[in-house]
C-alpha cells in the first residue's frame, strides 16, 4: 500500500506543477510509526529515498516543500490522530549504477539538405554530455510503459504505441510531459552544445556537394564541442543508429577527423570510442532528440515555449553564420 499512496502523492504534485519534487519520489516507499507511544497519537514518516536523491531530502529540501509533504501524508489513511513530521534514510535495495569518469556524448541533428525555399530555414548539430550514473532514467521508461498500458483501460478512446519518445512524431499530451521530466534534471548533470547554420547564408560552393558540406560541419561542430568542454578524458559517442550504411561511414568520417583533431591539437592522451545505437535503446538520445527539437524551433518557427524548459542546461548554442549579411537565396 506504501508504493500506491507514494503514487497518489506524486500525481498531486504533478498537478500542482512540482515536478521537480514527484519524480524524485519515484519508487520511494515508506514506513510510518507513533512517537510518544500512544496509540492515536502524532506520527513520524520514514521515507526510504533512492541514494541519487537522499542529499537533496535530507539537506536541501526546504521547509515549504518539507511541510508540503507532511500535509500529504497526513491526508493519506493513517491510524494516527497526526502525522507532522518526516525523516529520510537511504533505500539500500536499490541497484547502484557505476559510477565513472567516462564522458558520454549524445549526437543529434535537425535540418534537411535542401538548400532552397522548400527546405528547412536552418541546419544544426546538438550534443547532450552527461556522466554515470544517468538519473530519471527509469522514471522516463516507466512513464513509456504507462502510456502502453493505458491501451488496456477500457476509457481510452485511442492506441498509444510508443517505442521510443520522439519529439515530432509523439502527440502533445506526451510531448509535455516528456518536457516536464526532462525540465527537473539537476544543472550541473545535463549539459548541451548546439551548432547551428542558417542555410541561406552558406556559400554555394560550401554546400554544393553535400557529402563535404555534412562531413565538414559535423566535424568541426565535434572539435567546438570538446574544445568547450575541454574534454581530457576518455569519453563515448552515441549517435541514432542511420538507414544507410554510406551515412554512417560519412559520419564515423567527420568524427573521427574532427576527434583525432581535437587530441593532436591538445597533445592528450585519451581513447574515445563511436556507436551507433537504435534511439529505442538509449533515452539519452531521446533526451537529446527532445532537446534539439526545442532549440530547433527556436531558430526555425521563433517558438520558445518548450526551449525555455532547457535552456538552463545549454552551454553554447553557436549561430555559426550570425556575422555573415548575404543570403544566397530567398526563404
């Protein structure tokens, strides 16, 4: 009964738009025993947290969201005449990921290679860098799940199938949603890199083949990504895995080049290591995928709503051809 009434809980704080505070109670439960020692007396809850989150409960949580949280538990079923108070202690059931000093760099990229009216105004590279252990990672797949399971629900009036969160292809309801996640990482886990060209201002000759022009950028937005960063370790590259084999040895070509680059230049002694992964397997590629689709409209449609969820995790965001004043052709 513990873990269903944590779940009543967080959906009222969803609610009350404290995201930030339900997802950090995912999977927590709770015990709940009399401290002066008579029965129908005051209360006390024990909150066993995931270890990710236990400093923020026990040292960061404020008074305002500490008695926002006694409030709720006092209006949960309890045999108790009050419960006003809570205490904090570790769940030491949970399986503790590794943790490392491996840099992990998610690719993505928006725009289309039409260099014309018709295409995309804009084209741009965006990295998320991140270190172990990945946090809400299973509270993203769980929130996939309920979506699936939902279908059961003899009132929906619709089949959600989701293999991975996409943000162009998923419904508003869950593009909300997923932002509203993505919006309650901490700071200083999540960091993003975006470099962006305005089409019409790139020259002719730059773009008119676009096996140079998708080989250059992608590898000189890699070396602007490490030299921000001042990468010194050694670190893995993830991108969404490509339907053509030719794409991803273009790919795996500017990387490389722009990589070997960054470590002869910095004369460091790193190994660094490219997969190309299948989005449904990686929910940081779909968090950069979201992110990207953000920032993408941002540029593209002067549409901030979603982009001022993260940009507080934005590092740079380079407008490559910000100085130049000619476009080659109309938009």
């Amino acid at each position: 009964m513990s873990n269903k009434y944590i779940k009543i809980i967080q959906q009222i704080l969803k609610q009350q738009d404290r995201y930030d505070l339900s997802v950090k109670l995912e999977n927590c439960y709770y015990e709940d025993y009399i401290v002066d020692g008579c029965n129908g007396g005051i209360g006390e809850i024990k909150l066993f947290i995931h270890p990710n989150n236990f400093l923020f409960f026990k040292n960061e949580l404020s008074k305002d969201d500490n008695d926002l949280l006694i409030t709720l538990f006092d209006s949960l079923p309890h045999n108790y005449y009050e419960i006003n108070s809570l205490v904090f202690a570790i769940d030491t059931n949970i399986i503790i990921e590794k943790i490392t000093d491996t840099i992990y760099i998610f690719v993505d990229e928006a725009g289309d290679m039409d260099f014309s009216k018709n295409g995309t105004k804009h084209y741009m590279f965006s990295f998320l860098v991140k270190k172990r252990p990945f946090k809400l990672h299973e509270y993203i797949s769980n929130y996939r799940y309920t979506l699936l399971e939902n279908n059961l629900s003899k009132f929906s009036n619709f089949k959600v199938d989701i293999e991975a969160f996409h943000a162009s292809y998923d419904n508003k309801y869950v593009r909300d949603e997923l932002f509203n996640i993505i919006e309650t990482f901490e700071k200083e886990a999540v960091k993003v890199y975006s470099y962006i060209l305005e089409k019409p201002k790139v020259e002719p000759l730059k773009r008119k083949d676009k096996d140079s022009f998708y080989i250059e950028n992608l590898k000189y937005s890699i070396q602007r990504l490490l030299d921000k960063f001042d990468i010194d370790t050694h670190f893995i590259i993830i991108t969404d895995r490509l339907p053509l084999k030719q794409n991803k040895k273009k790919q795996i070509k500017a990387l490389k080049e722009g990589i070997n680059n960054y470590i002869s230049n910095k004369k460091l002694d790193i190994r660094y290591d490219i997969f190309h992964h299948c989005s449904a397997s990686s929910v940081n590629l779909q968090i950069i995928d979201y992110i990207s689709w953000a920032i993408f409209r941002k540029y593209e449609r002067n549409d901030i709503k979603y982009y001022d969820k993260i940009k507080k995790y934005i590092l740079d965001e380079e407008l490559m051809t910000k100085e130049r004043k000619i476009n080659h052709y109309e938009i």
